[in-house]
C-alpha cells in the first residue's frame, strides 16, 4: 500500500545515505555531510525516514526521545515537508529499514540480517 502513496510524493533532492555516521558533527552544530554517493531525485522525507530509522537502529530509544521529537517539530514549524510526507512518514521509516535488510542480504550478513529483521519486527508492532 505504500508504494502507489509514495510515488504522489513531491519529489525533492536527496542525499541518499544519510545517517549519523555520514555527518561531520561540530560542537554546537553540522560541519560538513559526507558520502553522497547515492544522490538524487527521490520522494520527499527520503533523507528524513532514513535518519529517524537509523537513529532508531542504533539505540530504539531514540524514536520517542527528544532529539527525534524536536527534529519533527521543527520540520513542521517550517512546514519543510507536505503534510502527506509527514502522514506517511511511519511507513516510510519502515520502507527504508526494508532496503537495509536487502543491503544486509545482498552483502550476506547474516548478524546485520538478524538485527535488522528484529528491528523491523519492533517497528511493526
């Protein structure tokens, strides 16, 4: 169901890859973003599901910590993304933690595979 929602999504441009590891952190502040390797025209909140289900890999906390509830605030104050991105932002999260199992698969990593299945079963319930 999630696919023909998303393919409507304004289309914005990506980084592709981003995540904590793929930000230079400065004291009070983002320095520098690295690795654009996978760059691009994608859906709207592409960059942002990403992110969130990173965070949320690396300590699940973190998906109903302050950092994650400021981030969507802010986006909403500013009205950075369409109301629909935001509607669909769950599913997407959980759309990109789909194609990280896919990475882990591909690549044959059978713990990667392991915690990305339980994550993803976490995220579902």
């Amino acid at each position: 169901n999630l696919l023909p929602k998303v393919e409507i999504l304004p289309k914005a441009f990506a980084h592709g890859d981003l995540h904590p590891l793929n930000v230079i952190w400065g004291e009070e502040d983002i320095i520098s973003i690295i690795d654009w390797e996978f760059m691009g025209i994608r859906p709207e909140g592409y960059d942002l599901a990403n992110l969130i289900g990173c965070l949320g890999f690396e300590h699940p906390k973190y998906l109903n910590g302050s950092l994650i509830k400021e981030l969507i605030s802010q986006i909403n104050i500013q009205k950075l993304y369409s109301s629909k991105t935001m509607e669909l932002l769950p599913l997407f999260i959980l759309f990109s933690r789909i194609a990280w199992l896919s990475t882990w698969l591909y690549s044959n990593d059978h713990e990667m595979t392991e915690l990305e299945i339980e994550y993803i079963t976490g995220l579902l319930k």
